[in-house]
C-alpha cells in the first residue's frame, strides 16, 4: 500500500474546502486561508511538485504570491522576491525591472516589476502563485528572471487552469487543476 504524502493530503484538503458561487462559479479559496492544517502544508506540498530542481529563491506576484511565496520560501530554505504591480522606479529610490503581460484573465495588460538588487546573475528561482489562467503573469515572471541574468527552474500554483503549451513551456505543476474544481 502506498503511503500518503504531503501532496496528496494537501489536495484531500483542498478539494475538500473549496466553494465557488453564483451562476458563474467564482473560486472562492478564502476558505483554504483560514485552515491551519492547509497553511502548515501548503508550502512543503508547492515545494515539493519541483523538488529536484534546487531553487535558491522564491518569487510571488502580489497579492496571492505574497502569502504563498513566504511558505515556499521556507519549505525550500530559501529567500523570497517581491513581484509588483506598477512599482515606480522614482518613487522607491532604487532600480527595477519592468516588464508588461499579455493579455490575463481579464484581457488587461499589467506593467509587473521586481527590484533589481534582489534577482541575482544565476540565482535559480521558482515561481509561486495561487491560481493559473492564462499564464499572463508567470510569463512575464519568467521574463523578468531573465532579465535579471538569473536562472528560471518553473513555476507551481495551488489551481493550473491553462490549457495548451503555456504549462509545459513554463514548467508549471500545480497541486490541482481547474477541471477539478468545476
């Protein structure tokens, strides 16, 4: 008999605990934020769908990646990079790299930013985010470690609801996919 793993009890929880509403079936996950049991495993299951990969730091897009991020970060040993919206260079006194999506969930185009001084010329990072749609932002996540001559090793989210190359192309695994949940 095969032993349960983090992964798998992760996802018990998970399905367990997600609601949607309306006619439309918005995801609700705010219920999987006030679960202990879900935040305790939560960053080691994440961690563990690229564990052979060896990342030196974690990078999340605000606001879901800020609360995913630092989990991973932890269960990995490892440090975590902002991803901002619309970080003003002038503003914060200190350099950024800026790069603009394609088209999300919402056919909006968002400017994405990191400072400069915390992607390092070879620092290996994973991307963290809560849900995957259209890959808008994990593209451009991608695109940002490249330009901070650092190394991308893929991406993990909670829910990948993409279809098509963008998962194999990001190196994208994630804990469920979006037919799961519908």
């Amino acid at each position: 008999m095969r032993k349960e793993n983090v992964t798998d009890r992760m996802r018990g929880r998970l399905l367990a605990s997600y609601e949607s509403y309306g006619e439309k079936r918005v995801a609700d996950m705010t219920g999987w934020w006030g679960r202990a049991d879900v935040l305790s495993d939560l960053g080691p299951a994440l961690a563990g769908l690229h564990q052979g990969e060896r990342p030196t730091t974690v990078m999340g897009p605000e606001s879901m990646g800020f609360l995913l991020g630092p989990l991973v970060a932890i269960a990995t040993g490892t440090g975590f990079v902002q991803m901002r919206k619309d970080m003003p260079e002038d503003q914060i006194a200190d350099q950024v790299l800026v790069r603009n999506t394609p088209p999300d969930y919402n056919n909006r185009t968002l400017r994405w930013s990191v400072r400069r001084r915390n992607l390092r010329t070879g620092q290996r990072v994973l991307f963290v985010d809560d849900w995957v749609e259209t890959a808008a932002t994990a593209q451009t996540a991608r695109r940002l470690v490249e330009a901070g001559n650092a190394v991308w090793v893929g991406a993990v989210a909670i829910v990948d609801a993409t279809e098509g190359q963008e998962r194999r192309d990001l190196g994208l695994r994630s804990l469920l996919r979006g037919r799961e949940l519908w």
